[in-house]
C-alpha cells in the first residue's frame, strides 16, 4: 500500500508544480513583461522568456490552441509521472521523471495544438514541438525537484 502512497504523492508533487508554473509564467501579465523586460542576451532573461511558453490568455489569435497547449501540457505531465511513479525511487530517479514528463509532455501538447492554428503544417508542428521541448528542458527541473520532494515525503 505504501508504494501507491508514494506514487500518488510524487504524482501531486509534479502536476501541482506544473499548475503554478503554467498559472504563474503562463498568464498574459507576464508573458507581456517578459517580452518587453527580458530581452538580454544571457541566461537569465533566455530562463524568463522561457518561462512564457506555455501562454494562455483568454483574448487574441490562436487563443484555442493556446489555452489547449497549456491544459494538455498539465494533462500529459500528470501521467507520464502517474505512469512512472511506481517505477522509480526517491532521489535522483523521480528528480528525471518529473524533469523527462515536462519535455515529453511540452512537445506532445505543441505537436498537437499547432494542428489548430491558422498556419497549420507538419513542418509547424515539428518546430513546435522542437521549441515546446527547449521549455521542457529549461524548466522541467523544477518540476523534477517537486516530484523528487513529493516521492521523498511519501516514502
């Protein structure tokens, strides 16, 4: 029973730091000032920027397949640790699940949503996924801390 404890927990710990990401740095509040605040060429404004990525808003072009992205995204990284969970230990291996769940998750939720904008292609699709996975990579560590604590908490 303390298994589907611990992946229950690792599993919250992940999607609840997924929300408050894509709630926090999503919004259009943010994702505005860091358009016009963070265009520096170092890390730290290339780490605000990104942060953006999963824009949501409830006005504008293609605000379907936005709002959409940044649903599926909390979705996707929900289960791919849900289904992971079970199978890793505390430490380093829920630290890489949470942070693999944010780069798979991102690209499959850009892959699918740019099919509903208005300049829809393959080609579109595949730059997507590649750009939505460059966000995987730069802030799925957090949620790799998160599902790392949760699973740690848990067991």
């Amino acid at each position: 029973m303390a298994i589907f404890t611990r992946a229950k927990s690792a599993t919250s710990a992940g999607t609840l730091a997924i929300i408050v990401l894509v709630l926090a740095f999503g919004n259009q509040a943010y994702t505005e000032w860091a358009a016009r605040h963070a265009q520096g060429d170092n890390a730290w404004d290339l780490f605000l920027r990104t942060l953006a990525w999963p824009a949501w808003a409830f006005s504008g072009r293609d605000v379907l397949a936005h709002d959409l992205r940044a649903l599926l995204l909390i979705i996707f990284v929900a289960a791919i640790i849900g289904m992971g969970a079970n199978g890793v230990s505390a430490g380093a291996g829920a630290f890489f699940l949470g942070w693999f769940s944010v780069i798979l998750a991102a690209a499959l939720a850009a892959m699918l949503t740019a099919f509903l904008t208005r300049d829809a292609s393959l080609y579109s699709a595949l730059l997507a996924a590649a750009n939505a996975s460059a966000y995987g990579l730069m802030v799925g560590w957090i949620v790799g801390i998160a599902t790392s604590a949760g699973r740690r908490a848990a067991g």
